[in-house]
C-alpha cells in the first residue's frame, strides 16, 4: 500500500481499501480490519489516540503481566523492540524499551501508557486488530491504516482468563525492524501465554484463599448465614440458602458483587429486597494474599416478607406519574422529591439509562412552580474553545434564581474543567441562585470527590437489574405507549425471561425492546420467541456494535439449529473452541434458547 499526503484522509483510505481488495496477497483479516477503520471514521492522515490519565495497574493482568516485561525487557536491552500489555478495551497499561530512538518515535505516535489503541481511534494496528478479532495478529508496515503508524511492525496477542476465557487486553511486541515475523509472533506467543499462566496461578491462590475464610466464618461461634463471593466463585452456607431464596436471593447476590467489585468498601450495606425485607450485608476481605480474593459477607434478614403489588390492568405509577414501585426506586424518588422541595442541591448517581433526567423531570413538573428547568450537557472536548463557552454558560444560568440548573453527565469533565466547576460552585452565593442538579455515573465517582461533596444531598437511582418486581409494570407501560390500543401483552414465560435479562443498559434498554416488539402485527401475545437476541443473555456488558451484531448471529444460528453448538460453529466458519468462547463472552446459555 503506498505512502499518501494527508488530504481527504477518508477518501485516500478508500482508496487504499480498493487497492487492497484487489490484491491478492492482501490478508482477509487485514481487509476486515480496514473495513472497520472506514465503518469508525479514522482519518488516516493522523493519529489520534484517546488519554486516560490514571491507567488501572491494580488489575489481575496488570499485576501478573508486570513481572514478565521486567524480565523481557532485561533480555531485549538496548534492541529496537517494545513490549506493552493492554486491557481488553486497548488502553496501554505499561510499555517498556530501552532504545531511546525508538522510545522517540513511539511516543511521537501516541503509542504509550494511558493512550488507546483500540480499532475505534487508530484503525488497524497490532493491539486493536488483535483485540477486535480475538486472534493473534501481525500488522506490518503499510498494513496499518494510519500513515503515522507504517513505519513499525507489531505482533499482537489477546490474553485470555485461564477459566473464563473472558478477554483481558492484549500482549504486543512493536518494532521497526524487519526481521522474520514469525520468530517476533512466536515471541509475541511465548509470553502471553506466560502472562495467562501466571494469572492461572493468582486465581488459584485467590480461590483457596477465599475457601479457607469462608469454611473459617462458617465454623465461628456464632456463624449465621455467610456468603463467599469473588468474579469466578459463588458459595453459600445452608442458613442463607433457606433464608433467601427467589428474587431475594438474585438481588442479594446483584449488591453483594458490586460490594465486592469495590475494594475501597468496608463496613456494612443495608439493601432492600424485593419481598420488603431488608438484608444487612457486613464485608470482610480476604487478607490471605497480597491480591484481593473476594469477599466473605455475613448477612442478617430483617423483617418479613410483604405481600407483593396487586398486578393490575395498567402499570403502578406514583403521583409524580413514574412508573415502578420497588422499594429502592421508591427510595430514590422519595430522597429526590425531598431535595428539591427543600432547594437543596442534588447529586443524581445512577448507571446510563436507568431514568436520571426522567425523574429530574417529573419531580419538576410537580414543584417546579414556574421555574424553568434548563439541562447542560458535558462539552464535547477539552479544548478551551469549548469550555470557556460552558462554564461562561454555567455561571450565568446558576446566577438567575428562576432556573433549576442540571448538569449532566459531569463523570465526563476532565480533572482541571471539574476544577473550575468546583471554583464556580464554591463562590455562587446560595440565597441568589438557581437551583443545582449534577447527574453522573457511579463507576466514575469516587468517594472523596470533592465536586460530589459541594452538593447538600446526593441520591443514588438503582439499575434496573435491582428492581425485579418492576419488570412487569415497565412492559405494561411501553406497550401501552407504543401500542395505545392496548390488544396485546405478555406470555408468563416471555415476562420471566425479561426478568432475568441482566439490562446493561437498563430502563432505556428495555424501552427499546418494547418498541420494536409493538412494531409486530395488533393483538397477538409476545411470546418467547418474539423477544429479540439481547434478551437471551446473562452478560452484564455494554456491547459495541460490531460485538452486538457478532452476539445476534450465534443467537439466531443456536436457535436455528436447536442449540446445536457445533453445527452453528459449522456454519459461522469458526472452531468450536472459539464458539464456546465467544458464548462465554456474550452471556449466551444454550439450553436457555429451546
């Protein structure tokens, strides 16, 4: 592929591609890869890989991989060649070369800790390819799709969970030799396959580790019911089993991982559960290894379960007009209500879709008494041509006391825009202003945030994976919203499948749902095998759409086929290996599907 001048990146990459087609020695996985770049938009003619300041080194392929480079990078000394390890989303967690020519040249490119690689923002490259396709890559030279980045040579090799076989980033060797590409990609090989091991042995030691405190709180005096719980395990005593069971029991287990995803978390957590009861979860981590292995819970039950909610013709609303009635949704609308009326300013944290301006807006319309409700979304970049507008933006709308201020989506600003956030709210005087709602993401909030403790209250809106019982009073709500005749609901089964769906993407997920199943003929009961791909999956991810797109086909293929796995491989052109592989990623149980 020749060497261009940056023009119309978009239509010289198009014309490469063209060329690359018709060339018969061009690689299939190399023209995929470049059809992706196009689908993305990367322009060609430059590099533009996206920073994130604080890479996390305290992840399980960190820490193993680590180690290994040391070593590497001891034997490869004072030689032209790279070595990085990457998450699964292409962010460079660390990178190591002692040739000073080549360590100018990489970070010319961007190709260094904290910046990502992924196809999305570079186009074909050794880790992104390699990440997207789930297979080791070599990308040489011109192979690449950005102009800067044709100079180099790189083999790249996805590192997988030894049991999991989730994908956890990507091992990549980078240089600009050209030397022999299979010695580099046997390399390349030799130590990810080193790194999968090493983290083969941190996951045993973690296990044992986890077992022997749960077998020492089950043996205590006073034991009651104990719950062990780490990425990969799950064990409960006899007392918890046969104390929540059902609903209970998945919501339980829902709060209990995302404690113990936390680490900064210690103490006790009291959730409410669907039956009305409430369970106290008190942690304790594992301090057996220098890692974290999980977390052991001793959970006491209070109360007795309620009668649940009459299911009637329509869906439960509450006098705001939302619909649902789960205990901790009703939490978060009460604690929302109770903050406006009082004036206070508000910190809405809550997962993307989950209904944050929706409620903002309904408690509006209630106690909103002529103000004007006025919503700021996050500028699009950094850049001070962007946000000296929006802060000039955000200081005169909180000066006028007429208007109810929400800024939206704040976990986006970077640390020195939220600083002068925090300097424009610390000097507001409060008896002149308009009223402040913030809303944010709870993965990106930590808890000593100082923008976060400027406001008076702050509530947290739970996913919908936590409100069971408001499944069935959701889907009333969207049929009749789409379907305003009202001829058409939901077989039990169906319900019950929904219901388990894990909703990554919550309440807005399901309203999609909805809306393309109204979109069938009137009157006819959605059955389960109405529901669409994504509601036949137990995976909490957020998928791209390449990755959605990928998921359907082996849905539809697995259903095609009566979950036969092996004829649906058959007729994906993949290896079986692979199919199990990809349906572990994606969630997909095939005896789910019959």
């Amino acid at each position: 592929m020749p060497r261009r001048q940056p023009g119309s990146s978009l239509t010289a990459a198009r014309e490469l591609y063209q060329e690359a087609t018709k060339d018969p020695s061009a690689r299939p996985l190399v023209v995929a890869s470049w059809q992706r770049s196009m689908e993305y938009e990367v322009k060609s003619g430059c590099i533009d890989a996206p920073y994130f300041e604080n890479p996390n080194l305290d992840s399980p392929l960190a820490r193993a991989a680590l180690p290994i480079l040391n070593r590497l990078h001891e034997q490869l000394a004072d030689d032209p060649v790279s070595t990085m390890v990457t998450d699964r989303n292409g962010v460079v967690l660390s990178r190591k070369v002692s040739h000073e020519a080549l360590t100018t040249r990489l970070n010319r490119v961007q190709l260094a800790p904290g910046h990502v690689f992924a196809e999305r923002y570079v186009g074909t490259n050794g880790i992104g390819t390699a990440l997207a396709s789930g297979r080791p890559v070599m990308i040489a030279g011109s192979e690449h799709y950005v102009e800067a980045l044709r100079d180099f040579h790189c083999a790249a090799v996805p590192i997988l969970h030894p049991t999991r076989r989730a994908l956890l980033g990507a091992f990549n060797l980078t240089t600009v030799r050209q030397g022999s590409a299979g010695m580099l990609m046997a390399l390349a090989r030799s130590v990810a396959g080193q790194i999968e091991s090493e983290i083969a042995a941190i996951s045993s030691r973690r296990e044992r580790a986890l077992f022997q405190d749960y077998l020492d709180a089950c043996s205590s005096v006073r034991p009651g019911p104990v719950l062990a719980l780490s990425r990969d395990v799950v064990m409960m005593n006899e007392q918890l089993r046969s104390a929540v069971t059902g609903p209970d029991q998945y919501a339980l287990l829902d709060h209990a991982r995302e404690v113990a995803d936390d680490s900064r978390f210690e103490g006790t957590r009291s959730i409410a559960l669907p039956s009305g009861r409430v369970a106290e979860l008190r942690v304790s981590r594992s301090r057996r290894e220098d890692s974290d292995a999980g977390a052991i819970f001793r959970v006491r039950v209070i109360g007795r379960p309620q009668p649940g909610p009459v299911i009637s013709d329509g869906p439960t609303r509450s006098s705001l007009g939302l619909v649902g009635s789960s205990p901790q949704w009703l939490r978060a609308v009460a604690e929302t209500e109770a903050a406006f009326v009082a004036g206070s300013s508000l910190h809405l944290v809550g997962e993307a879709g989950v209904g944050k301006r929706t409620l903002v807006e309904a408690v509006h319309r209630a106690h909103g008494a002529g103000r004007r409700l006025e919503m700021v979304e996050a500028p699009l970049s950094e850049s001070p041509h962007a946000t000296e507008p929006w802060l000039h933006n955000v200081r005169e709308l909180l000066a006028q006391p007429s208007i109810v201020v929400v800024l939206c989506d704040v976990h986006l600003l970077g640390d020195h825009l939220r600083r002068q956030l925090r300097s424009i709210l610390a000097h507001v005087d409060g008896t002149a202003t308009g009223e402040l709602v913030m809303t944010s993401q709870p993965s990106m909030v930590t808890t000593d945030d100082e923008l976060d403790r400027l406001c008076d209250a702050s509530v947290e809106v739970p996913p919908l994976r936590h409100r069971y019982g408001d499944i069935e009073h959701l889907v009333r709500f969207f049929l009749l919203k789409y379907r305003p005749s009202g001829e058409s609901g939901c077989s039990p089964d169906a319900l019950a499948m929904l219901r388990r769906c894990p909703w990554p993407e919550n309440v807005r997920q399901l309203e999609s749902v909805i809306r393309g199943l109204a979109r069938r003929p009137s009157g006819r009961i959605i059955r389960v095998e109405d529901l669409p791909p994504e509601c036949r999956v137990s995976s909490h991810k957020v998928l791209t759409t390449i990755e959605a797109l990928e998921r359907d086909a082996i849905l539809r293929g697995l259903m095609d086929r009566s979950s036969n796995v092996q004829r649906t491989a058959q007729d994906l052109g993949i290896s079986r290996a692979t199919m199990y592989r990809k349906m572990r990623r994606y969630g997909i149980v095939p005896s789910s599907l019959t």
